[in-house]
C-alpha cells in the first residue's frame, strides 16, 4: 500500500477541520460579543465588565505568574451542574462576556483552593486581610494555600513606632521582636485584584435569581 | 537510496550507526528531564503538606513548581524520549539511513537549550499563564522551531523508505511528525503572540492541550507499542486488518475532543457537547487498537513485553474512565477535582512511559551492541514504576472522587473537604517516589551501560561521534 501521500493528506485535513472549530469559529463567533451596556439605578450608563483599575490589573499579572490558577478558578458553574451557587461561590454562573476584558482567561481546573470568581463579594466592605497572602495558616488553620512572604518586607520598627499597616501576626509567623512585616507594591497590587473579582451583574444571559434582585432593592 | 540490493545485509547496522548519535541523545536527554521533572514534581508535592517549606523563596512557589514540573515532564521528557524512538522506528522500518544525524544532533541539542532556558525562566520570572505553553513567548519559537525541524528529519526518513510498504507504527509517527508542530505553532501564534480578548482563547486552549496530548503524546507511544510488541513477541500485529481503521478513527475523532474540560464553564455549550461525544466516540478506536496490540503480557519473561502491557493497561483504562466520566452527570461531581490530575497521570505515567521504556529496553541495546549490563536493574524498575503508577493514580482516582462528592455538598464545609483530601495528597506523593526511585534503576543500568562501552576504547570521544562505524569493536 502506498501510505505516505494519503496519511500527509488525511492528517492535514482532520487537523484543519478541527482548527475551524477550536481557533478560527470561536475567534469570530466571540468577537461578536460586546460588553454589556446599562443604566445603573443612579442614571449613570454602566458598561460591565468595565477594564480592571491599573493595580488590579498588574495584580493579576502578579496572580498569573505565581501560579494560583494552580488550585483556584475563576469560573462558577450552573447550579445544574455542581454546589458552587450553593456553596455561595457565585450568584450566577459565568459566562463568556465575563472575561471579556482577559487576554488569558484564568479559568483554572482546579479546586484544591475555592473559587475565587466573586471573591471580591465575599470581602463585603472589608479591607482586604493581607495577612492571608503573608501566611494563609493564620487566617485559616491548616491550609495548603501558597504563602506568598516574599512579597512583603520584614523591617525593623521605625522610631518605636509600628507602621499603621504592619501586618499582626501571631506565632511562629510573627517577626522577631522590634521587627514588622509590612506589604511591598506587589502584595498591594494582588491584593487589588482578588478585592476586585466579582461577577453579580445582571445579564442577559446570565439573570441574577429573582430573590437575590429583590433582597438588594 | 543508497544502499544497493547486494549489501542488505549490512544495512542494518548502517542504519542503526546512522541512528545512534541522535536517538541514544534524545533518549538520555529525555532520562535527564523525567529526573528533573519528578524532582520538582516531588517538592511541589512537599508543599501541598507544609506549605511553609521554602515558601520565602519566589521561584519554588507551589504553581511555578507545578508548571516547571509539567513542562519538563511532557517537553522534556515524553516528547523527546519519543522522538528518538521515532527516529529509530522510521529509520528501521524504512530499511534507510537516518538523513543528517548530526544535524539532528545540533538542533536537539538547540531544544535542550531552549527547554532548559524555557523552564529556567518560567520559574525566575513566572509563567504565561496559559497551561503547557508556560514557557514565554521570548523563548517558545526556539523550541518550536526545533520540533519542526526535528520532525522533518523524521517525516525524511520515512520519505526515503526502502519500498513503499508500511506498518501502523509508521502512519502514527507520520500523523504526530506532521500534526504537533503545526499545533504548537498555531497554538503559540493564537494564544502568546496574538491573543484575542476572552473566551475564544480558552476553546483555543483546550484544542492545543488535547492535541498535545492525543495527536503528539498518544501517537508516538501507540507507535513503540505497535512496532516492538510484534517484533519482540515474535508475532504478527493481530488482527492486522483493523489497523488502518483503528488509525483513521483516532486521528479524525481525537483533535475534536478540546472542550470537553471546559464543561459547565463560560464556553459556549456545543463546543463542550462535540467535545464529549467525540471523546466517547474515542472508545472504537481504542478497542481497534487493543485488538491490534494482544501479545503483550504482565508475566511474560521479556521486560519490554511487561512494560507495553502495563502500558496497554493503562490506555484502555484511561480511555473508558474519559468516556465514561466525561457525562453531565458524572462532570458536576469530578470537575476540578484531584479526579481529573489523577486521569492525566495515568495518561502520562501509566500510558506513555511504560511505552517509551520499552523502546529504550529494545532499541538501546542495539544502538551501544551489547545488553543493559544488570539483569536485575529492569526488573525493579518495572516493579517500581508500576507500583508507582498504581499507588499514585489510584490515590488520586479515589481521593478525587471523594473530593467530588464532598463538594458537591454544600453542607460540608470546604475546609473539612480539603482537609480530607490530605491523606490522599500523601498517598499520591508516595507513589510519585516511588515511580521516582524505580527510574533511578533504569538510570543506574544505563550509565554502567555507557561504561562498558566506552572502557575498550582508545578515543571514546570520537568513537561516539562517529556514525559509520560501530563503537564496539569486535561485535
């Protein structure tokens, strides 16, 4: 038999049928979708999802690099489809116009962390804790999240005087006396962007429940 | 061509001197990269237990270590293992030389480099973020270009095939030699160079990763096995007649197979229901080739014979777990869970590897003409790699889907779930050891191996470079 022009032929031809579905339909298919305009109850014009302020947007360059897609997504599913509504993950289910604005969506495929799509919600009008990113274990005992201290600096206290936004830490984690760990840029910068994930708008295809809309009013 | 009828006989040792710079290279390259591989993969795993280990260092954070450790596994290691082999087969089966060795030698060496400064970065200064193509854009065209050149001299030999006869490991070698450099540049060209916002990426994504694995990974391991199995059982494939079936099924069906992992996510839903039914359509052509690789056995006396059935084994039942799991029902329990990692391990370490450990047990001996010095070496390496898949799949098969169903309660907090899956973690990083340590026999054989080979000779530098001649005198 010969084989070889056939097999050139018969693997090229699946290849870019495939290619069809997976990169050139999507891309033109998606391009189509615009973000979603309306008018919020104050009368401003709101457009969702608006691009993310310049801090959160380098701290989610800082959130790629590390590698928290590792165990944490950012995507919540139908309540069809797995507890993440009821776990309180999410409102809604995500869909595409929700990362419109991401060149690299972080869905993730893990859950060894919880999702983190509205965890930004979830901060209500806390301040971000950044003791959560120096050393997760003193906000959560026994957990596995990634401590990040690097992105913070250990000084000694100035003038007798800690710093106002020296973190408090308690134990092992804590620096050694006359010391104080403070948050560096970065640690500001990722913080900025997990307080501002967040997906509750209402969208078309994607309507907040009705309970949820009327609690608010 | 250039050999004539009356030296046949000859030809191959011609065509395994013409092989044996460039494939023993990959081969051991592919060795050192599964060590470096396992090595990250192991404090990744340390981490998971004490996250506070190293945790003041930025380049050993859990995710970077996760990504270095993938990178170097299935660039690394899978994928240059399997194009030495590749080059062996084509060239054997060809009855040809292998054109340019030595060229081929440069540019793998090019990939080395690249692959080595690649992940280097990826661990100083971050990942891109995209899973697989973690290596930035600065450096990804140099391993690029490096696969695309290594696969011409690959699809070369093929070309100069002595008759135009061919065998099944053949087509699957060709299909891999010319799909996955096309992917990885398409891949790298929509998703690093010139990525649109949003979604589409992610659809793009998952085409590139299941290609990666189905149309690069699976094919060159389905090759070794359907090369080696018939020659070393002294048996023709069975069933013969099945086999181009069996091909065009699998190539036509697996590239459609992307967005299955993307389920109940923010992807427009008949990509995700193409996807799954195309995955399950996956089953005819593993059942076809199952007929095709019988003779293969877990007690035969031969080791590459036992490893080919572990990793026969293993892809029958990586492919009915994907079938069976990727249903609505089955994915709103195992979705994101450890279930998911435990199928591509068993992919990974449980199909592909024992693959390409048996063509290093059947083709390194003939390349250095003698045996692997230590007769009890493969054996514990077989004992420990697949125990160590046992141990390590097994973990994370159960422990996932323990995790699955705790998730999918609402009522059980997600801490309890989490700490209920730490015995699990535990149990998998054993098995990773174990799989780990079982390699150190296979490394330990080899080198003793290249000692011996090296011992009588006056000038061992040059006899390695030399493709003309066998380095063994007196063979």
């Amino acid at each position: 038999m010969k084989y070889g022009p056939i097999i050139y032929l018969g693997v090229l031809t699946a290849l870019v049928a495939t290619w069809f579905g997976f990169v050139a339909v999507p891309r033109r298919q998606l391009a189509a979708l615009g973000p979603d305009v309306s008018t919020n109850a104050a009368g401003v014009v709101v457009s969702y999802p608006a691009a993310r302020s310049g801090e959160a947007a380098q701290g989610r360059d800082i959130y790629l690099s590390l590698g928290c897609s590792a165990c944490h997504t950012l995507q919540v599913r139908p309540e069809s489809g797995g507890s993440d509504i009821a776990r309180g993950w999410g409102k809604r289910r995500t869909v595409a116009r929700d990362y419109l604005q991401d060149a690299a969506p972080l869905l993730g495929s893990s859950r060894l962390g919880p999702d983190l799509a509205n965890f930004g919600e979830r901060l209500g009008t806390n301040a971000f804790p950044l003791v959560r990113l120096f050393a997760p274990r003193q906000v959560s005992p026994g957990s596995i999240c990634t401590p990040v201290p690097f992105l913070f600096e250990t000084r000694p206290i100035r003038r007798g005087v800690p710093s106002a936004d020296a973190l408090v830490l308690k134990g092992a984690a804590a620096p050694e006396s006359g010391n104080e760990v403070i948050p560096g840029r970065r640690a500001r910068q990722l913080a900025a962007f997990l307080a501002s994930l967040s997906t509750s708008v209402d969208l078309p295809e994607a309507p907040l429940p009705v309970a949820a809309e009327t609690a608010l009013k | 061509m250039s050999g004539s009828q009356s030296n046949l006989s000859d030809r191959p040792d011609a065509v395994d001197a013409s092989c044996r710079l460039p494939v023993l290279y990959l081969l051991a390259g592919g060795l050192a990269w599964l060590f470096a591989g396992l090595g990250l993969a192991l404090v990744a795993a340390v981490k998971l237990k004490w996250p506070g280990f190293l945790s003041q260092c930025e380049v050993l954070t859990y995710g970077r270590l996760e990504a270095a450790s993938r990178t170097a596994l299935v660039f690394g290691f899978a994928s240059q293992m399997g194009l030495g082999l590749a080059f062996w087969i084509l060239a054997r089966t060809g009855n040809t030389r292998l054109p340019v060795s030595g060229i081929a030698f440069v540019i793998a060496t090019v990939w080395n480099a690249g692959l080595t400064v690649g992940i280097g970065y990826l661990l100083l200064q971050g990942s891109s973020g995209v899973t697989w193509l973690e290596i930035p854009r600065q450096i990804s065209p140099v391993i690029l270009a490096a696969t695309g050149l290594l696969s011409l001299v690959g699809i070369a030999a093929f070309a100069a095939r002595d008759g135009s006869r061919s065998e099944p490991a053949q087509w699957h070698l060709l299909g891999a030699l010319i799909a996955f450099p096309l992917l990885y540049l398409t891949a790298q060209l929509a998703l690093l160079f010139f990525p649109v916002r949003g979604i589409a990426q992610s659809v793009t994504h998952g085409w590139f990763s299941q290609g990666l694995f189905l149309l690069w990974l699976a094919p060159l391991a389905l090759a070794v096995l359907y090369h080696f199995i018939p020659v070393v059982s002294e048996r023709p494939t069975a069933s013969a007649r099945f086999a181009p079936l069996a091909f065009w099924t699998w190539w036509i069906l697996a590239g459609w197979t992307g967005a299955a992992e993307w389920i109940g996510g923010p992807v427009p839903a008949w990509w995700v229901t193409v996807s799954i039914a195309a995955g399950v359509l996956l089953l005819i052509p593993i059942v076809l080739t199952l007929l095709n690789l019988q003779g293969a056995c877990l007690f035969s006396r031969s080791v590459v014979l036992r490893f080919a059935a572990v990793s026969i084994i293993s892809f029958a039942l990586w492919g009915v777990l994907t079938a069976v799991t990727s249903l609505r029902c089955a994915q709103s329990v195992l979705h994101f869970t450890q279930f998911g990692v435990g199928l591509k391990e068993l992919f990974l370490f449980g199909f592909v590897a024992p693959a390409l450990f048996a063509g290093v047990y059947s083709v390194v001996p003939r390349l250095a003409g003698r045996e692997f010095p230590c007769r009890i070496s493969p054996q514990a390496h077989w004992i420990f790699t697949t125990g160590g898949i046992a141990v390590m799949t097994l973990a994370f098969l159960v422990g996932g889907w323990i995790q699955g169903w705790q998730l999918a309660s609402p009522e059980i907090p997600f801490g309890v779930v989490s700490a209920r899956l730490h015995p699990w973690l535990l149990v998998h990083a054993f098995g990773l050891a174990l799989f780990g340590f079982g390699q150190m026999a296979l490394a330990a054989n080899a080198a003793w191996l290249l000692f011996e080979c090296v011992k009588p000779l006056k000038d061992p530098v040059i006899a390695l470079f030399s493709t003309t001649a066998s380095p063994v005198v007196g063979k």
